[in-house]
C-alpha cells in the first residue's frame, strides 16, 4: 500500500543571533516537520531527541581516507531542545510544525539524528494502529555550516510510504529519508 509523505525537517533560524557569551559566537537552530500520508486521519509522532554533530575544528570538507560519513570520535554532538515531543503530521499538510530549536555554536556540522520513540495512527476507517519502533534513529549524513548572524536551511523528507510497514505481525515504523536540500 503506498503512502505517500513527506515530513520535512527545516534547520535554520530566523534572524540568527549572537549569545551573551563573549567567547562563543552562535547561531539559531530551528527544525520543522510536516505532512502526513493520505491514507490516515492521524499519524501521531513521539521524538525523544534531536541531535546535531559539529565536526573537529580542523575539519576541511575532505573526504575521510577510511570511507567513514562521519568518524564518531571526532568533534561533538549538540543535543537540540524539543519544543514539542508528539506531532500529529497529518495536521501539518502543507504547512509545518516546530520541532526543536536552539542556540548553537558557529562551524560547521555534518550529522543531524532524530530519535523517534513512539508511533500511533488512526486509518482513514477509524482504526487505531499502534506502531512498532524497532529502531527510531533517523541518521542524516549531511555537512552544512552555521553562520554568525546568518541562517542555515536544510530541508529533510522522511519518506513515509517506506518508512510504514505493514506485516503478518502487524505495523513497523522505521524511519527511511528521502531527500535532503540545502538553501
């Protein structure tokens, strides 16, 4: 059964800013979803993290020689506050809803991962689906860099028509990207 979706995930910030630290130089971090497959009334989201990776400082945009997207140990992991933890995409057809924003340091990034913890949906029949999340992590390889008083757009498409699967054993949630743009 096909589902089509798009939930889309924006990075960036409107009207990016500096913090009080004199140190550190910051920019706004703001990430959105929406959308939602037509075959239901509901699909009912729960996120227990958003986590971005800044690269090593020495990072330069080249390639690494061991084939790694990103090598684990190197630079850090930020993890971004949720402003809401359940989101209800089919509410967001056309329009989006604010997942999770914050402040975050200048440089450049290479990793966004959102952790989805719960999933429930209601068909279009009126039958309440309660989904199985067997692993929720949603990794997205992409470099992109934030910017001093600048805004950094990424747009992330989970595919739910792949990422909701219905078995003998009933539905599977696991998140599947789509695309990513930038800008």
């Amino acid at each position: 059964m096909a589902l089509g979706i798009a939930a889309i995930v924006i990075l960036g910030g409107a009207g990016a800013y500096l913090l009080t630290r004199d140190d550190d130089a910051t920019g706004r971090l703001v990430i959105n979803v929406k959308d939602a497959p037509a075959d239901w009334t509901h699909i009912n989201i729960t996120f227990s993290t958003v986590m971005i990776h800044q690269a090593d400082y020495e990072y330069d945009n080249a390639s690494d020689d061991d084939d790694n997207e990103t090598d684990e140990d190197d630079g850090e992991w930020i993890t971004i506050n949720l402003e809401q933890r359940t989101i209800d995409l089919k509410a967001y057809v056309n329009v989006s809803a604010l997942l999770a924003s914050g402040n975050i340091s200048t440089g450049k990034y290479t990793q966004i991962r959102i952790v989805v913890e719960n999933v429930t949906g209601t068909m279009v029949n009126g039958t309440l689906v309660e989904f199985k999340v067997p692993s929720g992590t949603l990794k997205i390889v992409k470099q992109f860099t934030i910017e001093e008083d600048e805004t950094t757009e990424l747009t992330v498409d989970i595919d739910l028509s792949k990422s909701i699967i219905e078995n003998s054993s009933g539905w599977i949630f696991k998140p599947v990207l789509g695309s990513i743009v930038e800008g």
